[in-house]
C-alpha cells in the first residue's frame, strides 16, 4: 500500500465520496488500496482521500463528487449510548451522566460522540453486515445471476456468492478444473463502464484454498475500514467540538469499531477477562 501525505491545495475525496463517485462499494476500494492498485494520500486527521487524478484514472475521464448521505443524529439507542445518574461518589468523584462501550462521558463530549457516531453509522453495519457474511458458507449471488461473461474476462459459471457488497458482489466461480473469486460491478457504474464489468480477484485450481485466502484478505479490509471510521469520527470531532478533549470520544469510538470486526470468540473472552480483573481487584 502506497500512503503519501496530503498536500495543501491537492483535490482529494475522501473514501465515502470517492466511492460514491466511482459507483463502487468503499469494501472494493479499499481492498484495492491494501493491494497497491490505488495511490491514495493520509489527510491530517488519519483518514485515507483519493487525489482526483487518481479518480479520473480509475473512471476513465472525469469525476463527479457525489453527495453521501449523513448528518442527522441518530437516536442514543442506536448509539449505544446509556443514561446514567449523576451525582457525587463517596470520594467526591463526579459520576459522568453517559456511558458507551463501558467508557463514561461527560454531557458534553456525549454531543461530540453522538456527532461523530451518527456519522459512521451506516458504515459501521456495513462492516457487521460483512463479518457475518465472511462466516456463512454456500450464499446466493443477491443478482440471482449464476453466470459472468464479459470479453476482459470470458465466461464463468458461479458457485457461491462470498460477499454481497451494497454496489456489486464478490463470487466464487468454476470454469472446467479452475476457479476464481471474480468481483462483479453495477454495470451502470462509471468504474464498471471504464474497466468492465467483472474482475478476477484470485485464481487457482482449489475452490476450499481461493475461498479462504479471500476471506481472510477481505478481515484485513474489515480492519482497514475500522480503522478509517475511526480517523474519520476523529475529524467531525476536531472539525465542530474544538473546545472538548477529544481522546475520550475517539477513544470510545475506535473500541465500536473494533468490535464490529472483531471474532465474537474474541469479545467473550476480552468481556470474560474484564470481570475476571474486576473481581480479582
């Protein structure tokens, strides 16, 4: 992956935006990035933009900026968020009103969180959306299309669909005695329309080995978009509660992320090991 440093004056959009206008899935992108197929920059608050040139080359010719949906605050219980009962402990310590992922905040970081949270929402279920995804077995390609034929990559019959993504699918396919996960895009997509409508992502001569190998790239992906959420949570922050300590709330909003990806294995045992400390202290 090739990360460069956002430059003054460089036109950049950031990935939702990028993804928008290229008609792909923010999933598809990224997965590209990782691969080094896409030269992105890192803005000041961690967050990957694509330069518009880079945009042109993956249309074909120019790009328009799409509007993506946000900005409305989302109900606390979407949020996660818990009321609390304020009030003084026995030590003088004052009980914060709010709790989210068991971290208290203040009422006024709560406005800071619910900002940043409500704006990474839908985001946030398309990542969980995809883990549980990644753990079934035998899907059906949501097109119902069980054959790709384009002239870049010739004809494929399909086994299974491996992730169902918001603009495309990603499937396991069989021609003779070879496979291939091959991504299917909107046609309609100016991406699709500049690079056609299929790639094929992996190719091999076992169906079990190609279909793990993906599914353990496309975790790493999930990661990888963990990861941007939280930069870009940080920046709304930053961007319009200037005036608040912001670690708390980033810090509370990188720990939904993580768990969005994380194993539910693994989150029982991390729960597990906290109340086992609790009662040892």
């Amino acid at each position: 992956m090739k990360v460069m440093k956002e430059t003054p004056g460089q036109s950049a959009l950031a990935i939702d935006k990028s993804a928008a206008a290229l008609g792909l899935d923010e999933f598809s992108l990224l997965s590209r990035i990782q691969a080094g197929e896409i030269k992105v920059a890192r803005a000041t608050s961690g967050e990957m933009v694509i330069p518009e040139s880079e945009l042109e080359r993956l249309a074909g010719g120019p790009v328009s900026a799409q509007s993506v949906e946000g900005g409305a605050i989302l109900p606390d219980e979407c949020l996660g968020i818990e009321r609390r009962h304020g009030g003084l402990k026995q030590n003088g310590e004052l009980v914060l009103p709010y709790k989210v992922s068991g971290c208290r905040l203040s009422e006024g970081e709560i406005n800071g969180y619910r900002a940043a949270s409500s704006a990474i929402a839908g985001q946030l279920e398309s990542i969980k959306d995809f883990k549980r995804q990644l753990t079934r077995s035998d899907q059906v390609p949501e097109s119902c299309d069980f054959e790709i034929n384009t002239p870049e990559i010739g004809r494929w019959e399909v086994r299974s669909a491996l992730l169902n993504l918001n603009h495309g699918e990603i499937l396991l396919c069989q021609r003779g005695n070879a496979f291939a996960v091959i991504e299917r895009f909107d046609e309609d997509s100016p991406y699709a329309q500049a690079n056609g409508n299929a790639q094929i992502l992996l190719q091999g001569n076992d169906a079990y080995q190609l279909t793990a190998e993906f599914k353990a790239n496309a975790g790493l992906t999930l990661e990888f978009m963990a990861s941007n959420l939280t930069a870009k949570a940080q920046k709304i922050v930053w961007e319009q509660f200037p005036e608040h300590r912001f670690g708390r709330i980033v810090e509370t909003i990188s720990e939904r992320c993580g768990q969005a990806v994380a194993n539910e294995e693994m989150i029982s045992q991390k729960v597990t090991h906290s109340i086992g400390r609790s009662i040892g202290v």
